[in-house]
C-alpha cells in the first residue's frame, strides 16, 4: 500500500481548496499579507506566501484555460472564462484571485487548528521538511533522476522567497499530518474505532490479486538504450491462451493463485515485486493506478479471475490475470490491524471531513476581526505576471544551432 505520507501529499492538494470571503481591513505594509492575533493563534504571514498562492492559483487556471478553444499555445489567457473541478465558471484572471486567497486562508486556518486542538509534530520531521524542501529549493524536485531545475530560479523572481515556499508547501504538509492524526488517529479528539474503520473498508474498498505477464521482449545495446519488440501474433495467442487457462482454473476452484503465481514465474519470469497478492484499496486508487485493472474488476465476481490485456497497440503490452477478493472479516481485520494500512484508509475514510472542516474554519476566520488582510498589496499582484512569452524559433536560429553543433564559424 501507498505509505501514509504520500496519502496525505496527495491529501494537501486536495485541502488547499477552501471557501473564503467577506471584506477585510486595508493595511499598506508591505512586508505581510495576512495576520491573525487571538488568544489562540499569533501569526503573520509574509507577502511572498500570498504570491506563491497566486503562482499555484495561476498554473491550476492554466489547465483549465488549455481546454477551451480560445486558447492559444504561448498566448496569455487571463480573460479567458474557465471551468474549473467543480464546474464552476469565471474569468481566469478573477478565479486565480480568489483561489488565491482561498490557498492563503487555508495555511491560516490549518495554523490556528493546530494551535486550537493541541496538535503538536515531531521536530525531526520539520526539519527533514525542510531540507527536502531547500534541495527542491536550490535543485530541482527531479535532481535524483539527474535534471536540475531549481525552484529558486523560478520564484526568486516574483518576489517568493524560500521562507515563504517552505512555509507554503513542506511546513504545512506536517503540520496538516499532526492535525488529522490528533483529530482521527487513535486517542484522537475524534478517534475512528478500530471497528468504524473496519466498516468503512467492506463498504468503500475492492480486493483483488494480479499477475502481469510481458508479452514483449526487451534488449539493451551498448549505449544502454533499451528496445521493446511486442510478440508476433502467434506466440501472443499461445501465450494468452494459457493465462486464459490460469484464470479459469482459479474461478472454479480448481488452483489457488499461489498456485498461478509459482507457475508464471516458471514459465514466463515474473517477477515478486511487479504482483498484486491479497490488496485492498479504494476504486479511485485503483483507478489511477491501473485503469484497465479497476475496469476488469467492476465487473467481476468474488473469486473471480480474468485476463486483462493492457497496451495491445504499442511495443510493450502487458497480460494480467486478475482475481477479485472477497474481502472477509478476518481479512479486514488483519489488514486494520496493520500500522501502513491502518493510516492509509483512515487517510481515504477521513480526508473529506477535514476538508470540510478547513473550509468551516476559513470562514469563520475571515469573518472574526482577529484577521487582518493586506488588501490594498495583495490586490496590486496581477495574476498575469506569471506569464512569459517563449522565444519563438526562427528557421536562421536553428541553422545557426547546426553550424555551431558542427563546429563551424560565422565569423
């Protein structure tokens, strides 16, 4: 199963979408965006955490701008009407102000949250946030894989700096996971039974198995560039035909997929880590994870198994066998009492709830005069500065590229 953190990765994005309104009072300090002041939360919030709001608001509109047919490749869009997840429509420029300020207002309700309920983090996990977040930072989220792309060189330039990105993004992703294991996890303040989560999994998850067979082979040459030849008709057929075989030995009982499994790393090297034994997950995760597999089983039977054949088209499909669970008592209650599953389904059971109550929250915040927004510099940041026209390649640009690639001279 996914582990807990990367859940509640997912599960930041998913909470940042918050309701916010009402009129706030004017301040022309520029040096902060936001301030609360109660006996419960003393915090301000510096310009550059409103602009990277801005930053993210203007890549989301982007998206959905992009699939409007005024749009244009290299051509600003904020007078464009949108329509975002939810349906509804706006003008991008006015969606990317209030998505803005809603991405704002989320990081001040979380604080106060924190703050209200007790919730408290490990101090090594902040600053294991933080470091991740200065390589980000100064490298590039895709530094492993060797290409650098500094976050800096992107930010720096809006006025963002790594306070403000850090704060944003990586301090708020821990607090956030304090807040819903204080809140959800046991001994929370809301505590979800061992039982109620149990309920939740027989309702709301699939069980299922599955073995992928390669119906292609790959090679490397010397330059370590690898090459997928899909088989010819023939050897596809046979090959299909005998997991066709598998699946019907498995739904009526006559071998267990262990059984399978033990067979088809014989026969055709598979290998552990690419199977699927005895998981349970939600339909969307399944989904996302392999839609062709999440089809397959919508349609299936408890204890029944088919063959499910993905990228047919290309040079590299891959033949599934696939068996949907039943998901019993005693298998969910094993899979309960495992820590990583525990956290991931409560993650799944609870996510909109603390998504509604940071909605709640924003609101009643906005409206307490304990907040202080900085409108009159907030509304100075055009939502369209984050475009850049990009350079436009001439038919002489890319004969000069060839003379230099070739070592010639213009001189």
């Amino acid at each position: 199963m996914k582990p807990f953190q990367k859940v509640l990765a997912a599960l930041l994005a998913a909470v940042l979408i918050v309701s916010a309104a009402g009129c706030m009072p004017m301040s022309l300090n520029k040096e902060w965006s936001y301030k609360y002041s109660d006996k419960t939360l003393d915090k301000q919030y510096d310009i550059g955490v409103y602009i990277y709001s801005l930053y993210q608001a203007y890549n989301s509109a982007k998206t959905y701008a992009e699939k409007s047919d005024k749009y244009k490749d290299n051509e600003p869009f904020m007078d464009i009407e949108i329509t975002d997840d939810d349906n509804k429509k706006a003008v991008a420029k006015d969606w990317i102000k209030k998505e803005a300020d809603k991405i704002s207002m989320n990081l001040v309700a979380l604080d106060y949250l924190c703050a209200k309920d007790g919730a408290t983090w490990d101090e090594a996990a902040m600053t294991s946030a933080k470091e991740t977040a200065q390589n980000t930072w100064d490298m590039g989220p895709y530094a492993s894989y060797g290409y650098f792309q500094p976050q800096k060189d992107e930010l720096q330039k809006f006025g963002i700096s790594f306070e403000s990105f850090n704060l944003s993004v990586y301090e708020a992703n821990v607090k956030q996971t304090a807040l819903f294991k204080k809140l959800y996890d046991k001994g929370g303040l809301e505590e979800v039974k061992d039982s109620e989560l149990a309920s939740y999994i027989k309702k709301e998850y699939t069980g299922y198995s599955y073995i992928p067979v390669h119906l292609y082979t790959s090679s490397t040459d010397a330059d370590n560039n690898s090459t997928s030849t899909k088989f010819d008709a023939k050897k596809t057929k046979k090959v299909t035909g005998e997991l066709e075989d598998y699946a019907k030995a498995i739904s009526n009982g006559s071998k267990k997929f262990s059984d399978v499994l033990e067979a088809a790393k014989k026969d055709y090297g598979v290998s552990d880590s690419d199977v699927k034994q005895d998981q349970a997950d939600t339909a969307d995760n399944i989904k996302s994870d392999n839609e062709d597999v999440y089809n397959a089983l919508q349609k299936m039977k408890n204890g029944e198994a088919k063959v499910v054949t993905v990228g047919a088209d290309g040079d590299s499909p891959i033949a599934y066998v696939v068996v949907k669970n039943e998901l019993t008592d005693k298998f969910v209650n094993n899979y309960v009492a495992d820590e990583n599953n525990h956290s991931t389904a409560l993650s799944n059971m609870k996510k909109d709830d603390l998504t509604d109550l940071l909605e709640k929250t924003a609101d009643e915040l906005k409206k307490s005069s304990s907040l202080s927004v900085n409108e009159g510099v907030i509304n100075s940041y055009d939502p369209g500065m984050f475009f850049v026209k990009a350079e436009e390649t001439t038919a002489a640009d890319a004969s000069d590229d060839e003379s230099s690639d070739d070592g010639s001279s213009a001189e």
